[in-house]
C-alpha cells in the first residue's frame, strides 16, 4: 500500500521577478522511484531544494510527511581544499552514527577500499557513491539525488542508476531524482516528471515498465538498461520557455504517450 | 616580582593561542580572514566608546565586537553590494571612527600604539581572567557544536537537510571570533589580530588529514609561536606583539618548506 510522503500543491516559486517554477503540483509516494527531467533552467533543482525544505515557495502549500527522514545528495559538493577531510570522516557526521550504520552504507554503496583516501582526488563516480553513502546514514523514507551521474563516464551512469534501483528495493525507500538524460535513467524509474517552469507532463515512463519483472530483466542485462521514454508533446516552448501550442492545436492539457 | 610580567604574557598568550587555533581553522576553510580583520578593525571603534562612557574597556570591545558580527550576517542578506566590498567598508569605517573618537576625548592619554599592535607585556592578572573565561567559554561552545560546525563546513544545504539550523551556527561562529578578538586584541592588537587566527591554522593544513588534527595542531602551533616570540622579544628586545607574528610565519614557512611528510587528505 503506498502512502504519500510528501504533497506539493500549486506551487509558485520567482526569483528577482523572474518566475522559476510555475502551479506545480505533484505527490511523492513512499516506495517509488520518481525522476524529474526537463531542459536546463527549467527550475528542477529549484524544486528539489523546495521538497528539502531549502527554498519556501512562495505560494502553494508543501507537505511533508511528519518526522520524514531525507538523504540528500546535491548536484556539485565543492568542499575547500584546505579542508582536510577523509571519507571515513566525511560520513562520521554526528556523534550518534554508529560505526555498524557507516560500514552498512559503506557496503552498499562499495566504497570500503576508499575509506581513508582523502575525499579531494576522487574521480566523479567514487565522489557520487560516497555521497550516496552519507545520504543512506540515517536510514532515510526518501532519497532526493540531484543529477547523480554527473561528470560519470557512461558505464558508470548504467551503474549508478543500477545501484540507486537496487538501494531501493534493498530499503524500499522513495526516490527522487533529478536528470536532464532521458535515456539512461528511464528503466530505473516508476515515475516520470517532466517540467520546464510547470509541469508538462507526467506518468508512467512506459506502459509495459508498469511490470515490475520487466524492469527486473533490464536492470539483469544493464547492457539494455537504455529504454526509451517515448513520448511526445502537444506543446513547444519558445525562447523563454513559454508556452505555445504545438501546430494550432489549443493550450495543452497532458502530453500523449 | 619582576619576571611576572613575562609569566602574564605567557599564560595569557598561550590562553588566546589555544582558542584562536580551532576557530582559525574555521577562519581558513570558509575564508573568512577578511572578516576576522574587520571585526578587528571595529575593536578600535570599541576602545573608544569605552573611554567615551566611562566603561571597562574589555566589555566595550566585547559589545561592539559582537554587534557588528551581527550587523554583518545581517546585512549579507543584501545583494547589492558584495560581502568583500561590506567588510571593507566596514572596517575601514570603524577604525577611522575609533581614531576620530578618540581624538575628541579631550585629556585621554590613549596609548594608540598599545591597541594597534598590542602591549603583551601590560597583561594584567585581570586579563588572565578575562582571557581564561572567555576562551574556556568559546572552547566549550566550540566542543559541543563541533558536529554540526564540521558538517556546515563542509556544505551548508546538506548540513541543512540533515537537521542543523545552518543559520544559527554561521551567526554563533561569527559571535566567537568576535568574542576570541575582543579578548584577544590586547596581546598582539588590532592590525596584527588575524594572524593569531589563520598562521598557525594555515601551518597546521599540510601536516592534517583530518579537521580535528588540523585544529588542535593549530592551538599547539600558536602557543609555540607565542613562547618562541616572547623569548624571542625579551632576548633582542624587541616589540611583543609582532615578535609573536613573526615567530609563527617563521613556524609556518619552516613547515611548508621543511622536509616533513605532508598529508594526503
């Protein structure tokens, strides 16, 4: 039985007058694999940091599951090079994370051989599954990973995405996602998003994916882990992002899938 | 009895050094070096109030200290102007203020020099304790917000999600350094205060492969730079305060030019 755990009705949110987010409405449902995509500038992180609380936005209400346990991982984690940090001390973030939680999120992200490098030279995937680490430590409901494969070589993005499905179903927890790659992400994901300032549209990111064997069988042969989002709009965005509907058709309503 | 004054001098040195490594460290890594010297730069402004009203002079630099730390995370909610450009105004503003005041006061026998460069061996026993119950306070303080401290160090969004109240800790951080320079400001005084705050931090880095080492070594590399340069000063006879600063850049060249094994973190 999936319950939500968060809500977002008609959410608006601007920046110096310029309007980043637009009549947003969309519920997160426990257990589930959610991903947000749509062309840069389309106010998909600016959403993100609203469900984490981050950003207020300025109209719409945003609910959040009460005591609802979130693990973050952001976009780009600069941390100043005269910080002298391990990854081992990287995950040690309170006094009360017990020793037996780091080695758990240490194993299920792969990462021991890399507990004592410095956190400085990693390469962009080693950084990814350190932070996925640290997301996981507080056993968290939901799971918000904004662009996880970013600055991952291809294999690696087939293997992030097949580690964050498999982190999934390992604690059944919900999943947010950022991507601006339609291809890669769509076998691991129940639920698609797509926005530029509003939503443009949204559901199942294939009919067939509905079976939950299925995605099992691509996620096996992570070779075909490429499915295709097939979908097109009624509408096209100019410049601006404004909307126009697509060859005279009238003001779009939902996409056709 | 006549080395007392070098005894003061020593213990109170050592006091400031041990606080002002662990909150040099954070000084370091979120680049607030120019924050400290503003902060500093308003001390001045602080003498003079207090001359002015006739209060303690620790006190006055405390209030003004920490009310400017405030006016400064308030004000870097604009966007107008950047925080470089605020901190500049702002501490070139009060230390002018702080001159022009004090040359209204009419029979003050301020000793300027004393302020701007610190008189270490004027340390009173009174300023042992201000220095003692100061640093032990912000030592405290320090201990008990490390996690969070440490975690907003590293970000601040994700410091956020996971439950630290991000802007009260940037807000306490700033109250602390403005309280270590407050007390601080007698022993090496106020152009030459940041320098207690990040040498000794910056020569900690490359022998520390974690923030915890990193701000202990700081507190040992500083208090080593204040014994070296108050023997240093009583053998050559040389000023206190900037004996002191020198000893610390010698301390800080020496490791980063020295043959010692740098860590890799």
């Amino acid at each position: 039985m999936n319950s939500d755990i968060v809500r977002l009705e008609q959410v608006n949110i601007s920046f110096s007058g310029k309007k980043v987010v637009q009549n947003v409405s969309f519920n997160l449902h426990s257990d589930c694999i959610t991903t947000l995509i749509g062309p840069n500038g389309a106010g998909k992180t600016t959403l993100v940091k609203t469900v984490l609380g981050l950003i207020k936005a300025d109209s719409g209400t945003v609910w959040r599951k009460p005591d609802l346990v979130i693990g973050y991982v952001p976009q780009k984690l600069h941390i100043d090079s005269t910080f002298p940090l391990t990854v081992k001390r990287f995950l040690q973030i309170s006094r009360n994370i017990s020793a037996q939680a780091i080695q758990q999120a240490v194993t299920s992200v792969d990462i021991a051989g890399l507990l004592e490098s410095s956190i400085h030279g990693l390469s962009g995937g080693e950084m990814q599954r350190v932070l996925l680490a640290r997301a996981l430590l507080k056993n968290p409901q939901l799971l918000v990973l904004d662009e996880p494969v970013q600055g991952v070589d291809i294999n690696g993005q087939i293997e992030l995405y097949q580690l964050i499905s498999d982190i999934r179903k390992a604690r059944g927890c919900s999943v947010l996602m950022i991507s601006h790659d339609l291809h890669l992400v769509m076998s691991a994901t129940d639920h698609v998003i797509c926005m530029n300032q509003h939503i443009c549209c949204s559901g199942h990111p294939e009919k067939i994916t509905n079976d939950p064997s299925y995605i099992e069988m691509f996620g096996a042969a992570s070779a075909k882990t490429m499915a295709l989002y097939a979908h097109h709009h009624n509408h096209n965005h100019d410049l601006h992002g404004d909307v126009l509907p697509a060859n005279g058709e009238q003001q779009p309503l939902e996409c056709n899938h | 009895m006549f080395y007392d004054f070098l005894l003061y001098a020593l213990v109170g040195g050592i006091g400031v050094a041990i606080v002002s490594g662990p909150l040099g460290a954070f000084v370091v890594w979120r680049r607030m070096s120019y924050f400290g010297d503003s902060l500093a730069h308003s001390a001045l402004l602080g003498v003079a109030i207090g001359i002015f009203l006739e209060i303690n002079l620790n006190i006055a630099i405390i209030i003004c200290a920490l009310l400017l730390a405030v006016v400064l995370v308030a004000m870097q909610k604009q966007h107008f102007i950047a925080t470089d450009t605020l901190l500049g105004i702002m501490a070139h503003s009060s230390l002018s203020l702080g001159l022009v005041t004090i040359s209204f006061i009419e029979d003050a026998r301020v000793d300027l020099m004393a302020f701007l460069f610190g008189d270490l061996l004027a340390i009173l026993p009174e300023d042992l304790i201000w220095i003692g119950v100061g640093g032990a306070f912000v030592l405290l303080l320090l201990y008990y917000f490390w996690p969070q401290m440490i975690s907003m160090t590293i970000n601040e969004e994700l410091a956020q999600v996971e439950g630290v109240n991000v802007a009260k800790m940037r807000l306490l951080l700033m109250l602390m350094i403005a309280l270590v320079i407050a007390v601080a400001m007698k022993i090496v005084g106020v152009l030459l205060i940041t320098s207690l705050l990040i040498i000794p931090a910056a020569s900690a880095r490359p022998l520390s492969h974690s923030p915890e080492k990193m701000a202990l070594l700081a507190a040992v590399l500083g208090s080593t730079a204040v014994v070296l340069g108050l023997l240093g000063s009583y053998q050559f006879d040389t000023p206190a305060g900037p004996s002191v600063v020198v000893a610390a850049m010698l301390i800080f060249v020496a490791i980063y030019l020295g043959p010692t094994k740098k860590s890799q973190a």
